[in-house]
C-alpha cells in the first residue's frame, strides 16, 4: 500500500524522519524509501506511522491527493 501522504504529515508535525522512526518503531531507511514511493507499506507500519503523526491510517495512504510538500 502507498503512504502518499506521508512526507507531508511528517513535516506538518515538524518532524525528521530520524524523530518519526524513533517515535513509529519503523527504521528510518523505511520511511525514506516510503516517502520515495520506491517501496510500498504493510498495513501494520502505516498503522504505526498513523499513530505516531496523530493521524488515521486512511489520512496517511490517502492516494487521492498529493501532498502539497
């Protein structure tokens, strides 16, 4: 599943991927490649970046629109 939200929930939440793995449990390398669609997501990491932004799984993958970042 694609997170093509992420990067833009992240900076919105004015953090670096260092402090959103710290914050997830999910490793940095993962978010960087996420955030360059060059991997998609199980379902249970988007959960756990969901929650570490303070935010739904659904706003996390929305796909229908692109982040503004």
């Amino acid at each position: 599943m694609r997170v093509a939200r992420l990067k833009h929930w992240r900076e919105r939440r004015l953090l670096t991927q260092a402090d959103l793995a710290q914050k997830s449990g999910v490793s940095e390398v993962t978010i960087a490649r996420l955030e360059t669609r060059r991997h998609q997501a199980r379902f249970s990491t988007i959960r756990k970046l969901a929650e570490a932004l303070g935010v739904s799984a659904d706003e996390l993958a929305d796909e229908g629109e692109e982040s503004a970042a």
